[in-house]
C-alpha cells in the first residue's frame, strides 16, 4: 500500500485554505461598504462569512484526509493476468 503523504500537497491545501479564507474577508468588508448599515444586514454579512468559513474548514479537513489517506492496493484482473501470461 502506498501511502500518499506528500506535504507539498498538504502546503498546497492549506494555502488554499488561507487565500479562501482572505476572499471570503474581502467578500465581507464590500458588503458591509455596499449594504445599507443596519443590524440586519451586518448580521447578513456576518452569517454568509460564517457559511463561507465552516464550509472552507470543511473542505480543507476533507483534502487533507484524502491526502493522508493510503491508497488501497491495485487490483490485478483475470484479463491483465492473461494478458502478461501470453507476453511472457
């Protein structure tokens, strides 16, 4: 079993997580200057950077599993079998 555990690709998560995590912030700071201020749509704002936030973490948690992750070994069919079989 090969174990996928290449941190660059743990890096290349995390850097993700962090540019996602700097437009959702972006996102956030334009709606409060373009909303009318009020309570209710600060709250709006501040809801929709929740979500945004929670489903971030969550995808990141979810690809670094993946990458951790081992891979289940390769299986031989019948026909490969025959195939190197007949080549030999």
């Amino acid at each position: 079993m090969a174990v996928t555990n290449d941190s660059s690709e743990a890096n290349s998560v995390e850097e993700a997580y962090q540019v996602h995590v700097q437009n959702l912030f972006k996102v956030l700071v334009t709606n409060l200057i373009d909303a009318r201020v009020s309570h209710q749509t600060e709250q709006q704002c501040a809801d929709r950077f929740a979500t945004g936030l929670k489903f971030g973490k969550r995808a990141r948690e979810l690809a670094l599993n993946i990458i951790q992750t081992p891979s289940p070994p390769k299986r031989v069919t019948r026909q490969q079998r025959r195939k190197r079989a007949r080549a030999r």
